[in-house]
C-alpha cells in the first residue's frame, strides 16, 4: 500500500477553533500524531504553524457553513470545539455536526472552551437532557420532531470536570445531490476512488411537439414548452461500495447521487433510506450487504424492481454511458437487483437490455445487498418529476432500441387506445374504463392492453401509431418507439403529476392533448401526497365530451 492510501485510512479529527485558540489547538494537535486533523474556523492564525504540520485549515463561521465543511471533509471519529462561544451559538453548530460523526464518534467540548462556569453548567444541562430524551426517559419528551432525531443518535454523554462529550451511535449516510457529486464524493471518500468518465454539457432547448391542457380545474405546472437540462456525467467509482436494491448504492458514508431515481428534487428519497433529516439518513439492519461480488459493475437498477415504467424511464435513460464504460472495462457488467432471492426470472430487464446491445451474458443480479469493488453510474437523461427534463440524447437509445424490436406489419392500425386493467393493486383505477374504451372504439381506435403483449408486439404497434390515446402511465410508455406520430391524446386526473407524454413528444415531435379529470383525492393546497397521485378516479365526459369531439373526429 502506498503512503498516501495509508494516511488516507487515519482516524479523522476535525477541531473547530475561534481566532484566540492557538495555544489550546496545538495542544490538541500534539495529543494525536496519528489522526488526520482538520482545522475550520475564522481564520488561520500562521502562529499556529498548520501547514508546516501539513494540517488543512477551512474557513467557516455560521452553523451552514460549518455543515458544508463537514460534507467535503467526511465523517469524523471526533470534532472537538474549541471555541469560546455562547452556549446558544454552540448548541446550533452542534445541531448541524452531530450526525457527521461515524459510528461510536465522540463530539467533545473542553471546560475552557466555555466563557463561565454557568455557561459550563447550562452547556452540561443541554447535554443531559439529550441523553434523557435519547433514552426517552420520563419527563424528558423532545420538544420538537428535530430535537428527537438527534437525541436517538446519542449513546453516551460524559460530563466531567475539564471537559463534556457525547457519543454518537448509528451510521448516517449523507444524501449527495447530484450537482455536487463528483466534488463531495472525491472529497470526503477515505477509501475510495471518483472520477468522471464523460461529462455531457447542460443545455436548453424548446420542446419539438406542442402540449396542451384541456378541462383544467385549475392550472397544471409541468407541461412548460421550454426545458433547462443540466449536466449529465458518467463516473467511475472504486474502493468501499454496497449496492442495497431499490437504486441504493453507498460509497462508505454517503448515498451516491445514483441511488435517486429523481436526483434534482428539492428534497432527495429512495425507498430504502430512512430520513433523519433533509441531509442524513439511515439503512436498515436488512439491508446491509453480506455478501462481496468480485468484478466491475454498471448500475441499471431501479426504485422499483421489475416494473415496466420505471425501466423504461429511470433505468433506459442510464443506458447512454454504457460502450464508454464498457470499452474502458471489456469485463464490465450491467448490474441490478430483484426486491428479493429468486423473485422472478429478470426477462424483461434481459430483453431491454440485449435491444440496447448488451450481451444478455453481460448482465448480472442480486437478491440481497451486496459489496463490489468497482461502479460505473450514469446521470439519468429522464426526471419525470419537479423539476421536468428529458435530455434530447434520449431518442439515440430509443433508436438503438428500436432497430432491435420494430417488425413493421401491412396491417398496423394508424389509430390505437391503450387502456388499463383493474385489479385490487392497481393505481389511478378509471371506474368508467369499459365506457371510454367503447367511445374510442366507436371511432376507429384499436384498444390494447400492451402486458398482454410481447415486446417486439408493443415497439411495432406504437412505431406504426399515427394517433394513440390512452390513459397516462406507464402502458403508454412505448411511446418513445413512435415516429410516425401526429398526436397523443393522454385521459388522466389532475393528481397525476409525472408528465411522462409531455416529455415523449418533446423530444420526438409529435403534440400531446391531456384531457383532465378530478381525482377522488386531491392534493392538498401547496402539496403533494402519494394518496393523491395514485388516486381512483372517473374520466369526465360531461366536462370533456367537446374536446374529445375535436380531437377525436
């Protein structure tokens, strides 16, 4: 092993100083010769003598960027704060850092630090009374949601003559959004390797077909004609991997921005992660890996395992990297996982994939967490989700796919409905369904259920389409095979929110026409529920039979 690979597996200690610390500083930096130590604070004091003891100094005074600095160091087995500051000021700069910590690190506050003994006392108070509702000790119930997730990361407190710390128990991964990746990761990763592979400029453009609203109760955001794509990277990662399933992948303490199926929303979610707060969260015991699985991977999973619209939008948007990683690791493999050991036969991800052209012996499995020791992760080109973007590069893997599964027919029909079946787990039921089908029927439309369907059946059937409708989700997904559309005629209700139509014709050309309904529930004033977006609902004829009459002739 390499010096620096060695040194890069020191125990972490960072030492928050104010501008009168030097003395008590060097002190702390004499106490550990073995750690790697980090200074934050106001200033660097050249007295102080950092850089000849090759000791990094980053600058922060308030609680944001305190936590900032924490981000790009990585998580500490201790922070020692040397500051003599108010205990109000100290207490929100602890509120911020605590969860940095690694499991069993220790968060310390010297005696001296404090500028009184009842500073001391009312400091020594705090802290108990963390440890007491961490324990959830009677009379000690947190006194706001925040409070009490902080507290249950406690484990220990000491309050002694000199000094007081506290013990922080559990791991927390923080969740890594993807404008700051590649930086974040690179920095704060102690036995790991990032790099960006291939770098896809951000870019803007104006939508290729025009989508329009029909039967609005109020308005619909979503369907804007312009979009501002950001920047899209491949990365390559090596060291101290665990993919979980669900999307999740970690890279030691921290949640890879692949592990987010929409990686540009204002607050990050995966299935699998347990929040703490907006920045932090946690894995279950279950889903900690077990299990190594020698080689290098490219990762092809989805949020949700083996349902057709999620791989037809998160995972085939990821495809665009693949010959570049793959020209760089002849032995690489396409990963994913099933939700659990011998689930299902993956046919279906095996069939998409092999469209692409990946060899089907190319293509690798799990049904439990596992550890690998190399990672190729692709920005997804698709986010159905606030804010919406597709990137244009898009339509070259629908290409790709397409040359693959289209066998054109004398007999494809021009006009074609794609409906839904009813079942007791389906999402957005339409209790009229029979009824609509019959309207579209009645005017030349071919209904389909495309499950019912083989996949070179569904990509012929949509690329020969001059007008689909259907109802909006993912059965009218084949959509991006379509290239002799004219429209999409798209029935949903106003809790749907995914706007994946609108972004198939954005991209492809042809207009999209969304005739909304009510939900029977509706999201609340300002907000989004789940309950809302999966809602049952009815399709409205009596508020939309003259715009189907003029679109439908």
């Amino acid at each position: 092993m390499s010096e620096s690979a060695s040194n890069h597996r020191q125990e972490l200690v960072v030492v928050l100083v104010g501008s009168s610390d030097g003395r008590s500083l060097v002190r702390v930096l004499s106490d550990h010769p073995r750690h790697e130590c980090h200074v934050v604070g106001f200033g660097d004091d050249p007295s102080w003598g950092l850089s000849r003891r090759g000791v990094p100094f980053h600058p922060a005074v308030t609680p944001v960027e305190f936590n900032w600095v924490l981000k790009m160091i990585g998580s500490p087995s201790k922070i020692i704060d040397l500051r003599a500051v108010s205990r109000e000021t100290r207490m929100a700069v602890l509120d911020r850092l605590l969860l940095h910590l690694s499991h069993g690190g220790r968060y310390v506050i010297p005696r001296h630090a404090c500028p009184s003994t009842e500073d001391y006392a009312s400091l020594a108070a705090d802290v108990i009374r963390m440890g007491a509702v961490g324990l959830g000790l009677p009379g000690s119930e947190p006194q706001s949601p925040r409070e009490g997730a902080l507290a249950r990361c406690v484990g220990e407190v000491a309050v002694g003559v000199d000094h007081l710390a506290l013990t922080k128990v559990g791991t927390h991964y923080l969740r890594v959004v993807e404008a700051d990746a590649s930086r974040t990761l690179a920095s704060r990763s102690r036995r790991s390797r990032v790099q960006d592979i291939v770098r896809l400029p951000a870019q803007a453009f104006t939508a290729l077909g025009k989508t329009t609203s029909h039967g609005v109760s109020h308005s619909v955001a979503g369907i804007e004609p312009t979009f501002e794509v950001p920047a899209m990277t491949l990365r390559r990662y090596e060291g101290d991997i665990t993919l979980v399933g669900s999307c999740l992948a970690l890279l030691e303490s921290s949640v890879m921005p692949e592990s987010f199926r929409h990686n540009h929303e204002s607050t990050l979610r995966n299935p699998r992660l347990v929040a703490v707060d907006r920045e932090f969260a946690t894995v279950s015991d279950r889903d900690i890996a077990t299990r190594h699985l020698p080689g290098s991977y490219y990762h092809l999973d989805a949020s949700n395992s083996g349902h057709f619209g999620h791989l037809t939008t998160e995972v085939v948007s990821k495809l665009w990297g693949w010959d570049e990683a793959k020209s760089r690791c002849p032995d690489l493999k396409a990963f994913f996982r099933l939700r659990h050991p011998n689930e299902r036969i993956p046919e279906l991800e095996m069939r998409l994939f092999q469209a692409y052209g990946i060899d089907r012996r190319d293509v690798v499995w799990a049904g439990e967490p596992v550890r690998v020791d190399e990672l190729y992760g692709a920005s997804p080109l698709w986010h159905n989700q606030f804010p919406h973007f597709v990137s244009p590069r898009i339509v070259e893997i629908w290409d790709r796919m397409a040359g693959h599964l289209v066998r054109h027919q004398a007999e494809d029909p021009e006009r074609v409905f794609v409906s839904r079946h009813d079942t007791t787990s389906s999402n957005r039921r339409c209790r009229n369904r029979h009824d609509v089908e019959s309207y579209f029927e009645g005017r030349g439309f071919t209904v389909i259920y495309p499950e019912h369907l083989d996949l070179v059946e569904q990509a012929t059937i949509f690329a020969g389409a001059k007008v689909v409708a259907g109802f909006a989700g993912s059965a009218l997904f084949n959509l991006m095979y379509s290239r002799r559309l004219e429209k999409a005629i798209v029935l949903a209700h106003e809790g749907y929110t995914a706007r994946n139509e609108h972004l198939y014709g954005a991209v492809l050309g042809f207009d999209v026409d969304y005739v909304w309904s009510s939900p029977d529930i509706a999201h609340p004033e300002g907000g989004w529920t789940e309950a809302a977006y999966f809602s049952d609902w009815e399709f409205d004829f009596r508020r939309n039979k003259k715009t189907l009459e003029a679109l439908v002739p």
